[in-house]
C-alpha cells in the first residue's frame, strides 16, 4: 500500500528528539508562553525575514485574526480565489465580512488577476491570494492593481512556506502572510498551529491582543507578562509549548524537507513526462516547494478508482468549488469557468520527504498502465 500521506517513517526517525522536546515542555511547567513559544517566533521571522510575528491556534486562526487586525467589518467585502480550502472562505467569513470568488488560471491553479480586477468595489478591504500546492501567485500585478486603493493584501501561504517569487520568500510580499502547521504541511507539528507574519507593527500589535481575548501581553526577559484586561473583543488562539518545540525543532530541517519534495517531483515529471497527464510547471520567477504534485485528466475518477485498486492512494484538492457548496451559492462571484473545468479533473499523487524513490517510480509505472488501458 502506498499512502498519499503519513508522518510514520518522520516520527520514527526524530522520536528521540520528538520525545525529549516533549518531556522537557511538560517538565517546564509551562503549558503556554512559555520559552519555546518565544523562540520559535523569533527563529520563524527570522528566517522568512519580516520585522513582526507571532504563532497562533491554527491557519485559519491566521486568516481570521489578520482580518480582524485590519479593521474588517460587516459589509467590507474580501476577495479570493475560488478554488481553495473552505478554511479561507470560513476566516473572511467569521471576521465579519463577506467573501467574493475570484476565477483561477489553467496554467498553474492559481488566483487570476484579470478576474480580481473585476471583483474589485467600493466595499473591498482585502484581498487573500492562495499560494495553492506549492507556488506563488502573481504577485507583482496583484500589488499593481492595489496600489491606487486602500486594500490590503493577505497571502494564504499554508501550502507554499518556503516558496518564493523573484527571491522573495511567500508571506512576504503582501501586507501580512499567513501559514498552516497542520501535520501535511511544508513544515508540520503533530497537532495544529499556525503564523501570521508582517512589516506593520501596528497589524503586529493588534493581532498579538487578539490572539488573546484582546489583552496586551509583554515579553520582559523572555517571559510573558499580562493584565487581565481586554483592550478588544479577541478570540482564544494559542500555540502551545509543545507544538512549538517540534515546530522550532523541525524548522532548522525545513530546507531538507522542501529540497526533497522538489527533487522527488522531479521524479515525477520525469517519469510522466509523456503521458496525457497535464503536469505542474514551475513558473517564471518562482521557486515551487512541491506541496502537492498536482496533475489533470479529464478521466480523473476512473483513473482514481483504478490507482485505489492497486492500493495507491490519491487526493483531490479541491473536488468541489467553494461556489457549489449549500452555504456558499449565495456568494458574488464573475464566471469561474476555470474553477469549474479544473475542480473536474485534478488529483493530487503521494509526495512527502519521507517517500522511498521507489514507491514514486511504482506509482508512475501502474499510473501509465492505466492511462494506456482507460483510452483502448
């Protein structure tokens, strides 16, 4: 059997160390704010090279809270991309405003700019481009058109850490990026967790103060200190000390984990480089970590269906676009003809750093078994 996904052959190599993090966390008696915590956040921003950050309960916390920091209120309108994780639609939604569904480019999935410029009105505060399975969007036309409004940008980098567009990492380009830490992501704990990342200490500020029901903490001496006083309405989104010791653990091999998902997806296009399948491009100005290794047929289900006969196992993501969904139909949008066309035919195959060569050199000898039968 080969998995999309498992955390077993990482787990098993770091235990030791995953163990050792973990009783010196408890034996700290410290659950929260503790050392770790602090030393994460100042190890995170300095290496994606931002002047503020701080770590939260989760990626969506990081959208949410990001929104709120800016001042995002019931009527402000966010727009983003159509094919995306429910979590970013749920954040614009739960920090008051409302969403609005940009369409996406065939070329690499990612949010169209042509299509944003359309959706922009009077009532949009944000814009939330998803770096979506490994790359960035294209973000020098995104910053152009924003430029002669009051809008800010927030990137949703929970798959594309490690990413960069013309040297510069992703979360940085915009206003504020935001990251995920669930355990499939570029760098990911075993529980959840996520960043927001800025150059605006006032953003920095007041996203620090909701974070935590609105209070003011301060670090003296790498301690946290607080009055029990709410400055704000905030919200309840922590990173705990354990999830922060494995997380300041594992970013110092984060450049090992991208370096092997790239070159694992280097197998991958080798292998498959004269199939039908449309294969993931690495764009110009980009360097792609691989998250997913996104690919498209227009036979996706029966190919699926016959993978999942041979014991491999794949992902689609997305299957459904945000606008099909019961809650979401209401949503304004323009046309999402690609959206449409690509959520009907993408499937992700098994990439992780821990994946034996082997098994990626079997997925694509079954898969062009496949793809030969499926057209006789």
């Amino acid at each position: 059997m080969i998995k999309f996904w498992s955390f077993e052959s990482e787990y098993k190599k770091y235990r030791k160390n995953i163990l050792k993090i973990i009783d010196k966390s408890l034996s700290s008696g410290l659950i929260f704010y503790g050392n770790n915590l602090i030393n994460f956040e100042r190890n995170f921003i300095r290496k994606y090279k931002t002047k503020f950050g701080i770590s939260v309960g989760s990626g969506t916390d990081a959208l949410m809270i990001s929104l709120m920091a800016i001042g995002v209120k019931k009527g402000d309108e966010v727009i983003t991309a159509a094919n995306t994780a429910i979590p970013t639609i749920t954040a614009i939604i739960n920090s008051g405003a409302t969403p609005v569904l940009a369409d996406i480019n065939l070329k690499d999935y990612l949010i169209d700019i042509n299509s944003v410029k359309k959706l922009i009105t009077k009532k949009t505060k944000a814009i939330i481009p998803v770096h979506l399975y490994g790359q960035i969007a294209d973000m020098d036309k995104l910053i152009k058109i924003t430029r002669n409004h009051k809008i800010k940008i927030i990137e949703d980098c929970a798959q594309a850490q490690g990413a960069k567009y013309k040297g510069k990492f992703a979360g940085t380009l915009g206003d504020i990026g935001c990251f995920s830490f669930y355990p499939t992501k570029i760098l990911g704990t075993y529980g959840d967790g996520g960043f927001i990342l800025t150059n605006n200490k006032e953003i920095y500020e007041k996203a620090k103060r909701i974070r935590f029901y609105g209070i003011e903490m301060e670090n003296k001496s790498n301690k946290f200190f607080n009055k029990y006083y709410a400055n704000e309405n905030g919200v309840n989104s922590r990173l705990d000390e354990i999830q922060s010791g494995i997380l300041n653990f594992k970013l110092k091999k984060i450049n090992e984990y991208i370096n092997l998902r790239r070159k694992k997806a280097r197998l991958y296009l080798k292998l498959l480089n004269k199939t039908e399948l449309i294969l993931p491009k690495e764009n110009n100005d980009n360097f792609h970590v691989y998250h997913l290794f996104t690919v498209f047929h227009e036979k996706r289900d029966a190919i699926i269906k016959k993978l999942n006969n041979s014991r491999i196992y794949t992902r689609v993501i997305y299957p459904y676009p945000i606008k099909n969904m019961k809650p979401y139909q209401s949503m304004k949008s323009k046309k999402l003809i690609n959206t449409n066309k690509i959520s009907k035919g993408i499937f992700s195959l098994p990439l992780y750093p821990e994946l034996p060569d082997k098994y990626i050199v079997k997925v694509s000898n079954i898969l062009k078994e496949i793809l030969k039968k499926i057209n006789d």
